[in-house]
C-alpha cells in the first residue's frame, strides 16, 4: 500500500475502508461507525469539510490535520429514526471528505443499511 504514494495519481489519503453494510437496522435506532484515514504523503492533508447526503447523518473527524505516516479519525453517527418511517426499505448514505489531496480532493465513503420497523 505505500507503494501507492510513488504511482503517480494515487490519493495522498487512504481511508481503511470505502463503504460499510450495517444491515439490519431497526429504525429508531442510533448506530456509530468510525473509520481511519491514513496520510501516505510526504506533506500534510488538511482534511477541509466532511459533508454528509443526508441530515440524518453527523461526523466528526479528529486531527483535521494529518501529518506524514500518521492517521486521523472519522466518526460517523446515523440517526435511522430521522426517516419517520415504519416500512421496512434499504438506505445508502454518503459521507464526502475533502481535502487538500491533490489527486483526489473529495473522496467518498458509503454505508448500506436494511432498515426495518420496530416491533410495537
């Protein structure tokens, strides 16, 4: 994986996993997924926003700031009783991180979820 630094176009940031599959979510509930990413680069990324598709989903990243060889945390918490719904349906989210990565300045991550309704 550090070889991928030298091959010019590759990210300076490597998140450690691209999308994630929660699969069943029982709406109503709160669930957090924390994810690393890594700087390959001999210079810092500045991690610059971190936007979500959705308002049911908040993160937080900590150091926004990442320096050469070391790593920073992404958290993400999906709120499935934002939807108001009690059909059973599948959600994909998008969490969008933008940086100073010149090769690429936004990178994407994504969880699926078969959300289901809570027994009453």
């Amino acid at each position: 994986m550090l070889l991928a630094s030298c091959a010019g176009g590759a990210p300076d940031l490597l998140l450690d996993q691209r999308e994630i599959d929660m699969s069943p979510v029982i709406n109503g509930e709160i669930r957090t997924i924390e994810i690393s990413l890594y700087d390959l680069e001999e210079r810092d990324v500045v991690i610059e926003a971190v936007p979500t598709s959705r308002g049911c989903t908040q993160t937080t990243i900590s150091p926004t700031t990442i320096t050469p060889g070391e790593s920073a945390l992404l958290v993400m918490q999906y709120d499935s009783g934002a939807h108001e719904s009690d059909e059973n349906e599948p959600v994909v989210r998008q969490i969008f991180i933008a940086s100073n990565d010149g090769d690429e300045p936004k990178m994407e991550f994504r969880f699926t979820a078969d959300l289901i309704a809570r027994d009453l």
